[in-house]
C-alpha cells in the first residue's frame, strides 16, 4: 500500500478525504492536507446550518488552510499506465 489521498462517499450527498497509508510512506505535508480536505467537506456538509457571516468567515479560513497546505505538498510527476510508481527499500 501506499499514502495516496482519495475521496470517498460516506453518504450519497457527503465526500470523505481519507489517507492509505503504508508504512513510512505518509509525509507530514500529506497529512495536513488530507486534514484540511476533510475540514472543508465536514463544512460544505454543514454550511446551510450556518448563518451567512459565520458561512462566510469559516469558507475563507477553511479554504485558506487548504490552499496552503496543497502549495506545501511536493511536486510529484504523473504516473500514466506505462510508468509504474517505484519506491525505494525501507531502511532497516
């Protein structure tokens, strides 16, 4: 296994980010970027229970916190059908 973020439907109308983590493989910047992934989609789910100032200030700080913690994810080549992901050894 290794850490990849994925969306999943926990219910029909709800997105879940969730990690996959095998050993080692999750960095800190991942983590906290999944984290805000799943702040944000609790808060869409949740936003209509919310008056319109406290909507407004949760969406510019929820949204602030993932755009920050995507630019501090590292840059990562795409992986296609013809090139496979490889992984280095874990040192023993």
């Amino acid at each position: 296994m290794f850490a990849e973020p994925c969306l999943r439907a926990a219910e029909p109308k709800t997105a879940r980010a969730t990690e996959r983590v095998g050993p080692g493989t999750i960095t800190p910047a991942l983590a906290a970027f999944v984290r805000a992934a799943n702040d944000f989609c609790a808060f869409v789910d949740a936003a209509d229970k919310l008056n319109l100032p406290d909507r407004l200030t949760s969406a510019r700080e929820l949204l602030l916190t993932l755009y920050a913690s995507g630019a501090k994810l590292p840059e990562v080549e795409r992986v296609t059908d013809r090139q496979a992901p490889t992984y280095p050894d874990p040192e023993r």
